[in-house]
C-alpha cells in the first residue's frame, strides 16, 4: 500500500473530527435529571435500625415547644400530649404522613420548558444557601453580599444548564429591613430567571404580600397558586427536637397559598446532634418526619421536598465544616434514607470550607457532589456557588461547578451495554484495516453522544498550555463570568408587569 493510500484516509478522519467538533451538540450527552442510588453507604437492616429509632424518638421523646395552632392539629391525628408540654407522635402518624406525600411533583419554572420534575431516581443539582460575603470578581477578596450580587448571580446561573433550579444565595446586607429583604429578594428572582425558584420568607406576615408579586409574574390575581414556580426553604425543626415558632407560622403561610416547601432539618453531629454518624442520621430522620408530619396535619398531600441535610462540625473548634469524607457518607445517607422511604430527597453538597478557588475547594466540592448524586439525591442544595463553609458565594464557582455537574451527570449515566456499542465489527475492521478507530464511523456516533466536553478544563499539553500564558481555573472562571454578566441582561418581566410591582413595593 502506498504512502498517498494509507494517509489520505486518516487527514479525511481528521477533517470529519474538526468539522464535527466545530458544529454546535446536536444533543447533551447528560443532562440533568440522570439516575442516582447505586452507591448505598447503609445495608437494609441499617436503614431498619435508623429508621426504627427515629420512630421510637418521635414516640417516646416527642417534639418539644409545639405552638399551639400546630399542637391541635397535631393531638386530633392521633399525636398524645406528655409531660413537660411535649408531643409524642406515634408510628402510624408517621406512616400515614408518608403515605399522602406526593412521591413525585412538578417544580415549575414561569417557562414551562425549565420546570423539572422530582423524586423517583432523578437527580438535580441546584443552589442554596445564605451567604453574607461574596467573593468579588475584581480584587478576589471577600466582601459584604449586596443586592447587586444577588440579582447577578440570578442572571448568571439562568444562562447554566446544569443547575437546575436557583434558590438565593446570598443575601443582601444592604437591605436591613426583614419585609424589604424578602420583597426584593423575589424580586430579584422574578426579574433575572424563569426556572424554578425558591426563596426564604423571614415572618409569616410577609408571605401574602409577595404572592401579589408572583400573581403579577403569572399574569393575574390567584394565577401563581393554579402553577406556584416557587418554593419555599423553611426551617420548622430547630434542633434537637423541637419545633420554631416563627417558622412554623411560615408554613401555616405558604401551604395556604400552595407554595411548595422544602422543611430543612439541618443539624450539626456534636453540638445539636449525636458525634456518632448512626445516632446523628436517626436524631436528623426524626426531625424531619416531624416537620412531614406537620405538613400532612396541616394539609395532607401538600408537596414538601423532604430536606434532611445533615451538618458536621470540627469538634476541635467547633466551627462548621463542609467538605470532607464524613459530610459526604451522611448525605449520601441521608439521599438514601429519604429514598427508602419514597420520599422526594434533598441533601447538601459542594459546601466546600476552602475560600479560594484552589485544590482544596475542587477536592471537596468533587468529593460531597458525587457522593450525594451517586446515592441519588433528588435535589441537590447547595452545590452552585458556594464557598467559605457557606459563608461565601462566587461567581468564579457557578461557572465551574456548572461544568463539575456536567461530569457527574455522565457519571450517573453509566454505560449502554448493546450489540452495537460492544462493537465486534468495528473492532475487526479497525484491527484488519487502518490499525486505529480515529475517523470510523463508530467513534463519530459516539463522539458527540457518550462525551462531555469541558469548556473551561485544560486539555492542553503543558508546551501549548505555557504558550498561551499558564491560565489557571479560577482566571478562566473569572473572564467567563465577566462575559455572561456583560452580556446577559433578560427582561422576564414585561414593562406592564415590572410597573405594577413596582407600584405596589418598594423595589430597591
């Protein structure tokens, strides 16, 4: 065979490569919503154990400081007063609150397209958290969170395709009024995305003035409740084993405007819950049946994303620690607990404590992210963004944490066993013809269909990497973040709409 024979094909291979590569996706090769739950941390018998324990506490411990409206609700379904003010609740309130929760539910975005559905096997990843410093994007120190950032991060994160859905995650520290803190906080979500949202209300009295905001979004009055495209996060179980008032009025709210909520548990092994990983998960399970069985009381069958996120401190210090291998384990636990149960998970995860973006936050975020995906976490908090043991957000992170999901998403997707991938006849034809696979029909089917390809991940060899200057992840972050930030600037509400908001609230 002559020298023009055997190259001619492979520069066409290589042309074929260049142009397909060239071409934008045809398809994602994994996008959100993969299948989780292989990797199972507990046997059966021990989710019996826990699960029995956290039966046995709701029982013969009970809830303490139960507000009264709650407590009646409560005592009529069968729960029995005790001494000391608590309330026992006994097993088979627990099962028929587990019985009427929907096992599956729409989380809407105000554009169809973006609403997801959740529970059963799917995995989503998505935002949380509180932070009171963002990571500024010019002198890449921390810095006060204000309202600016938080109407940025929402219109950064609508242009990710990997994050799910955006609960806020920072929260304005130049808005000290608690009213005003929660009407633009919507609104800033209102403005800048049209997935699934969420939102934190700080008193029960400021949930019904809200909701005229979001019937404004939705097009009329009582339009929000017929499709709510928010969720509400509310934390009714102060740990260990009470219930907070004023998060409870919360819920009473929320569930007569038909907001979904997610009833975080978010206790801490060593300080509000045992050391030992095992009586942690059946102190936190509890805690969170009490707050399923609150919304059952109050209105059976109201969506509720069973959020058990347990917290670990470094008992050294005492201060809260959230990335490493023992976070991991009880989230992914807790994701399989809460599936168990056929209940709609959603655990934490990527609450990395590094406050760079450094190997220590890469290391951390990777490690808790896929635990929690692996073990098949409904949704997954947390995940987008955040630094600094929850006390920072970056906008540098939502960039690479958006392509960290991507990987993992692929990783759920697993390996497609056929007659056609094992690919007898291609290997026969490779091994018999040129001695390579590149350019063969099968490797540009799969090229585009079984890979992710990273945008920001360098792939090059170090001579080209030097070549272009050395970059690292974080500068690269930064100039993607600048892009999307100098470009994206949607209008998802209509002059008409953003005027009368703006004529009933006070709009920062």
């Amino acid at each position: 065979m002559t020298e023009e024979t055997t190259t001619a094909p492979r520069r066409s291979g290589r042309r074929a490569r260049m142009a397909l590569r060239a071409a934008p996706p045809v398809i994602n090769p994994a996008p959100p919503g993969q299948l989780g739950g292989a990797y199972k941390p507990l046997a059966d018998h021990e989710l019996s154990a826990i699960y029995a324990t956290a039966l046995r506490l709701l029982e013969h411990l009970g809830m303490g400081e139960v507000p009264d409206r709650l407590a009646q609700l409560l005592l009529a379904a069968g729960a029995r007063q005790m001494p000391g003010a608590r309330i026992s609740i006994p097993p088979a309130l627990v099962n028929a609150a587990i019985a009427s929760t929907p096992k599956t539910f729409t989380l809407h975005g105000r554009d169809p397209a973006r609403s997801i559905t959740v529970g059963g096997r799917a995995v989503h990843f998505g935002t949380g958290g509180a932070a009171v410093q963002t990571l500024d994007l010019d002198t890449q120190l921390y810095r006060a969170s204000t309202l600016r950032d938080l109407h940025d991060f929402t219109r950064l994160q609508d242009t990710l395709t990997n994050i799910s859905w955006f609960t806020r995650c920072c929260i304005a520290t130049d808005v000290p009024d608690e009213y005003a803190l929660d009407v633009n906080t919507a609104y800033a979500l209102m403005k800048n995305t049209t997935k699934p949202v969420a939102t934190a209300f700080t008193l029960a009295e400021n949930v019904a003035p809200i909701v005229q905001m979001f019937d404004i979004a939705a097009g009329g009055e009582g339009e929000f409740a017929k499709r709510p495209f928010v969720k509400a996060h509310i934390s009714p179980v102060i740990s260990p084993m009470r219930f907070g008032a004023d998060a409870v009025d919360v819920v009473f709210e929320c569930l007569a405007h038909n907001i979904p909520v997610s009833c975080i548990t978010a206790a801490q092994a060593g300080a509000t819950a045992p050391a030992t990983l095992a009586g942690f998960l059946a102190q936190s399970l509890a805690e969170t049946l009490a707050s399923l069985v609150m919304v059952h009381c109050i209105k059976p069958g109201h969506p509720m994303v069973f959020s058990n996120w347990p917290l670990v401190i470094d008992l050294r210090t005492g201060a809260f620690a959230g990335g490493g291998g023992e976070i991991a384990v009880l989230n992914a636990a807790s994701a399989q607990l809460s599936n168990w149960l056929g209940l709609v998970s959603g655990v934490a995860a990527s609450m990395t404590d590094a406050k760079a973006i450094d190997a220590q936050y890469g290391a951390e975020k990777g490690l808790t992210s896929l635990a929690a995906a692996l073990a098949g976490g409904n949704l997954i908090y947390e995940s987008s963004g955040m630094t600094a043991s929850l006390l920072g957000a970056s906008f540098e992170a939502f960039i690479l944490d958006n392509e960290m999901h991507s990987a993992t998403y692929r990783a759920l997707r697993g390996i497609e066993v056929s007659e056609e991938n094992l690919g007898f006849e291609a290997i026969c034809a490779a091994v018999l013809g040129e001695g390579h696979f590149l350019g063969g029909a099968q490797t540009l089917q799969a090229m585009e269909r079984d890979y992710v390809y990273p945008a920001l991940a360098d792939r090059d060899n170090p001579r080209t990497w030097a070549d272009k200057g050395g970059p690292d992840a974080w500068g690269q972050a930064r100039l993607r973040a600048r892009e999307v930030l100098e470009t994206h600037q949607p209008a998802y509400l209509s002059p008409a709409q953003d005027a009368a908001i703006r004529a009933a609230f006070t709009i920062l």
